[in-house]
C-alpha cells in the first residue's frame, strides 16, 4: 500500500496548495504515469487555467516549488504539457516496501468479500508438451489466481482438457496406423514424443493419404462413443501426456482445483 499512500500525499498536498492560494476547489485527479513521465502525474495545471487565465505549465511550474517533497518524492517537474510529475525515491521506497512485503498478509485487501470466482486457464490439447506460449497463460493465469485470492476472492481453478477432438484422434491415427510404438526412445517424455514425433509425422500425411484422412474422421467419431476401444485407448494415452504436462505445471509452482475433461462431458 505504500505507493498508494504516496499518491494520498501528492493529493492532500494539491489540496493544501490550492487553498493557501484561495483557488476555488477543483475535481483536480493524481494517478500513475505514464512510461518516461515520472511515477505519479497530477492535471490541477489544466483545470485551474481557464479561470486565471494563465497557460498551464506557468501554473504547474508555480505549484511544483510548493510541494512538501518529504522522504518519499525525489522531485517534482512542471512538464511543458502542462502536468505535474512526480518521481519517486527509490531509495526510500525501497526501504519501506520491502519490510512490509515480507509480513505475512502483506498485498491482503477485502475486495472480494470472499464471493466466488473461476479462474480457468493452461486448457492445451492433451496430445504434446507444453511449450513456452502454453507456459505464459499458465504464470498470468496463476498469478491472477493468487491475486484476487490476496483480494479475498474464493477462487476455484480450472484447467480444461480437450481430450476427445480432433488433435488427439491425430495421435490415436498415429499410433493405429501410422506404424508409431507406443513406447517413446529411451530418454524421451512421452508428451514430447507423441507431440513432436507422432503428431507431426502423421498430420503431414493426410494431405497426400485420403484414406488416413478418412481414418481420422472415423476415429473422432468412435471418441464420442465411451465405450469404444478407441474412446479408452484415448483415455489411456492423454491421462499419460497429461501427467507429463502437470509435471511441468507443477515445476513452476502452479496449480489447479479442477481438472475439466471434455470427455466426461460428452459422455
């Protein structure tokens, strides 16, 4: 909370300002800048310009020498837009934030009154590996989990797994008859293989190979079908490509409430 407190400072400090000037009271807004234009930036300079009939940075630059900078603002400069930036001491900020961050609910708000929230996200095909892009919406989707938890939300996460369509009949297609052991080389995660190896070989094929093609077709269909071979021989191999996936998932530190199985919805 330390640079919201700042930002209260600037704001009571503008208010001080503004009446030891016998300014009328203005809607006047401190908010965070953008890049390059310091940390935090105030409008007063554009609101009051009209009335005193003055350009805006004269006014910014009369109310930047006004400033109680104290220990957590390094300077304040009148841009010749007209806004008032502020920028930070670090130094100070530092030493102040890093102490607190280390209490124990240090960032808890009560934002969410401890209502109810789904979070769901990774959702990739249960036919390969996770791959760097997988890995980015696995950390923004935990970190957006662990923050609304710190707002107390009751969050419930959700990893969806599409393990009855088309990329995973491609895999089955591969291992039925594109002549893959279902066995990977030695050393070799069984999602890289069947990701890597399986996948790419035989979805090269279908344009050449019609009758492959057709094979996927019939073999996307008889996953829609529980009881078939083919249903609990592709119930066999994502459960296995799965586990390789959550090993990763969970290297990094994340997690989930909720496996979601497309399969079991079907069914």
């Amino acid at each position: 909370m330390a640079f919201l407190n700042i930002i209260n400072q600037v704001k009571e400090n503008t208010s001080k300002i503004i009446s030891e000037k016998g300014y009328d009271n203005v809607d006047f807004v401190v908010e965070y800048s953008r890049s390059g234009f310091g940390d935090i930036t105030c409008n007063i300079a554009f609101l009051l310009a009209k009335n005193l009939k003055k350009n805006p940075q004269e006014i910014a630059e009369e109310f930047a020498g006004e400033y109680n900078l104290g220990n957590d603002l390094e300077k304040v400069e009148a841009h010749k837009s007209g806004y008032l930036n502020f920028f930070i001491n670090n130094n100070s900020f530092t030493n102040t934030v890093l102490p607190e961050s280390l209490k124990e609910n240090y960032g808890s708000v009560d934002i969410g009154k401890n209502s109810k929230l789904v979070v769901e996200h990774t959702s990739v095909n249960p036919n390969k590996a996770l791959h760097i892009g997988h890995l980015r919406n696995v950390t923004i989707g935990d970190a957006v989990s662990r923050i609304l938890s710190k707002a107390n939300y009751d969050v419930k996460v959700l990893n969806y797994v599409d393990d009855s369509g088309l990329q995973v009949a491609d895999i089955i297609v591969g291992f039925k008859y594109g002549g893959f052991s279902e066995d990977p080389p030695d050393g070799e995660k069984f999602a890289n293989y069947c990701g890597d190896t399986v996948y790419v070989s035989i979805t090269s094929k279908y344009e050449s190979d019609k009758d492959l093609e057709s094979k996927r077709h019939e073999i996307l269909k008889e996953l829609e079908d529980s009881t078939s071979e083919t249903a609990k021989f592709g119930k066999t191999l994502t459960r296995k490509i799965l586990s390789d996936q959550l090993d990763t998932v969970w290297n990094l530190g994340a997690s989930y409430d909720c496996l979601n199985f497309e399969s079991e919805i079907l069914y």
